[in-house]
C-alpha cells in the first residue's frame, strides 16, 4: 500500500491542462503508424530501390530537423494553442494526401512538407508545458508528457502491422490522419480557451530579450545532451542488428525486447522522476542517467543469455533514460525566457532530431568497421564524456534550478 500510495502520489498537483496534452499526444502517436513502415511501403508497394526508400525516409528526417525550428519561431510568434492545433490538422491533411502520391520525387517531397508541419507540434507542446505547469511539478509534467508518447509509440506500431498485413498500407495513412484529427478535435473542445487570453500576454515582443541561439551556455548544454543521446539512440538502430546477428534471435523476440524497454520506461517513470526531484539536482539526476546508459551498453560485450541481456541492459538503460531525459528537458525550459520558450524548446527538438540523423549513421559506420564490441566501447565512451561535461555546465548555469 505504500508503495502504491508513492506511485500515486508521484501523479499529484499535476494540472488538468497538462492531462489534456498529455491524452493528445497519446492519441497523435497511437497513430504513428507511417513511419516503422514507410521504408517497406516504398520498396514493396511502389516499387522504390532500398536507396530511393532510404531518401524518402532521410526526408522525413529532415522534416522533422525543420520542423522543430519552425515550430519553435512560429510558437514565440502565435502562441503554442494555434502552433498545436494547426500543425495537428495540417498533419491529418499531409498524411492522407500522402496516398495519392506515388512517384519518387513528388513523395520525398510531399513527406518532407508533412514531416515539417507534423513536427511543429513538438516545440510547441514543450512550451505548453511550461505555461500550465510550476517550477515544482514541471519535470514530472514533461514526463507525464514522456510516459503519453511512449505508450503511444508502443501502440502505433503494433497496429500498423496488423493494418498493413490485413488491409494494406493505404490505411496506414488514412488512420494515422485520423488520429491527427482526434487529436485536434480533443484540444480545441477541452483545452480551456481563458487559457488562451493569458497566452497572449506571455508572448508579447520583447527586442531587449537575447536571442536563444546567443546563449551559449545553453547551446553547450545540448551539444553535451546530444552526446550522451547518441550513445543512447544506439538502442534503435545498432542494438536491433546486434541481436539480429550476433545473438541469432528472430523479429519476434526483438519485438519482446523493445516490449520490455517500453514497459519499464511506462510504469517506473513518474515515480522515480517524483524520487529524484526530492533526494537529488536535476544536473545530477542527468549525470546518474548518463551513468546508468553507459553501463547498459557496457553490458553487450558481456556474453550471457540472451533473457539476462534482455533485463540487463533494458534495466539499466531504461532507467538511465528515466532519470536523464526528464531532467534535462527541465532544465531547459526552466532557462526559456517566458517569452522565448517557443525557439528554446525548438533548439531542444532539433537537438532530438540531430540525433536521431546521427546516431544510426555513426553506429553502422562503427560496426561495419570495427565490430560490435568496439562500438559498445565507444558508445560507453560518449556518455562518460558527457559527464564532466555536465559538471562543467552545471557551474555556468544561472537559472537557479541546476544546483
């Protein structure tokens, strides 16, 4: 019971406005169904080659990188209510136009737009946060926020497959569409519109305010974020194909392994987010974190049995995760000027991206020419870089939340 009464807890004081973005954006990425399979839908479906596919799937990265730019300009501009609702709807639109696109060129560009406009709605959502949240709840906000994705992505994929098995690939974007518009339709009928008279009193202009690419100190910490988050990123990318040829498992047992990772970050989440923000600073919560990924990835060149490699490694990088990620969005909200919260966290969103471009070009190119154990250390390696490099941050910070 006290342990159930601590879980619950964690939850408390939390606003109902961060409720509503939080169920939105599980809706939005229940619907994530395009993207685990847009690179099988090009060869099979259209016909594309494995490098064609490959582009159209670089575009949608690059759309995403884009996005989070202007989603983060256009939120200091309009306001996060209008950035949310219109990148949503616009998402729905993009996606569903994506069916009547079948020529290579015409679809890496069509995806890039839908990407770019999907992805608008990231630096915006951040930025939310920080208006219907207080300094006290908001890690625990961001990572009520985390545990909506998460879930989300679990769901998207799975019923993607069962989609694209039994109805065709159509419907994948027909559905995900959908999903945009439920999620749309779910904040402009339930998010408060009062709060949208106070939104636009935060987002007056301000010349004498610094732009956020100008605060270098704030740059650093992302470039130092970015490196313990590509040693991360290694868990989709490099560590699939790990056990796929290394360890011989099949689909269905790397579907259990991500099963697992995603179970753990769900239910272990908020609780431990509410346990760090009382025993320790979040510049120290996210140096744990770093330690904790680099042991996870340490693990893979330790032969074991491929169910203790499976708890092993998702326990200690799933728990790194938790205790890293959260924190550190935090800490970058915290420093966003009210004003400038948008490009904040759109540098933020772009870092993410960056990272997801880099980490699986970085790890393959490892691999291919080192071998797995060498990249397990060099991976290991860049999350213990990032530590000093958060000491270091942590003593220019001048926010008041880092110490």
């Amino acid at each position: 019971m006290r342990i159930f009464e601590f879980y619950r807890s964690s939850f408390a004081g939390l606003t109902k406005e961060v409720w509503i973005l939080s169920i939105s954006v599980l809706i939005n990425r229940a619907g994530m169904m395009v993207l685990p399979f847009l690179t099988i839908y090009c060869t099979n479906s259209l016909g594309f080659s494995i490098v064609q596919a490959g582009i159209v799937t670089g575009c949608y990265g690059a759309g995403s990188l884009c996005g989070a730019l202007l989603g983060g300009e256009l939120t200091d501009r309009f306001g996060h209510y209008r950035i949310m609702v219109w990148s949503l709807l616009a998402s729905a639109i993009g996606l569903m136009s994506l069916t009547l696109v079948s020529t290579f060129v015409p679809l890496c560009i069509a995806v890039f737009l839908t990407s770019t406009l999907g992805d608008a709605f990231r630096p915006a959502t951040m930025a939310a946060v920080g208006v219907y949240s207080t300094p006290e709840n908001r890690t625990r906000s961001i990572s009520l926020l985390r545990m909506a994705l998460n879930l989300g992505i679990s769901i998207g994929p799975a019923i993607g497959g069962f989609c694209a098995a039994s109805i065709g690939y159509t419907w994948l974007f027909i559905l995900d569409g959908f999903t945009c518009l439920l999620a749309t339709l779910f904040l402009v009928f339930l998010m408060p519109s009062d709060r949208n008279l106070r939104e636009t009193e935060v987002i007056e202009s301000d010349t004498d305010t610094p732009s956020a690419y100008r605060d270098l100190v704030y740059v650093a910490f992302l470039l130092i974020t970015a490196i313990n988050i590509v040693a991360f990123m290694q868990i989709l990318s490099t560590v699939p194909l790990y056990l796929k040829e290394v360890m011989h498992l099949s689909e269905g047992y790397i579907g259990l392994f991500f099963t697992i990772n995603g179970l753990i970050v769900f239910f272990l989440e908020m609780p431990l987010v509410a346990y760090s923000e009382k025993r320790f600073s979040s510049f120290t919560s996210m140096i744990i974190g770093a330690v904790l990924i680099g042991l996870g990835i340490l693990t893979l060149n330790i032969p074991m049995h491929w169910l203790a490699l499976f708890i092993c490694y998702n326990l200690l990088v799933s728990l790194g995760e938790i205790v890293n990620f959260p924190f550190g969005n935090s800490l970058a909200l915290n420093r966003a000027p009210e004003k400038q919260r948008g490009s904040y966290m759109g540098m933020w969103s772009m870092m993410f991206s960056v990272t997801f471009i880099v980490a699986p070009v970085l790890g393959t190119f490892l691999v291919e020419h080192f071998g797995f154990n060498v990249t397990w250390w060099f991976m290991a390696g860049m999350s213990a870089v990032s530590i000093p490099g958060f000491y270091f941050i942590r003593r220019l910070w001048q926010d008041g939340n880092g110490t």
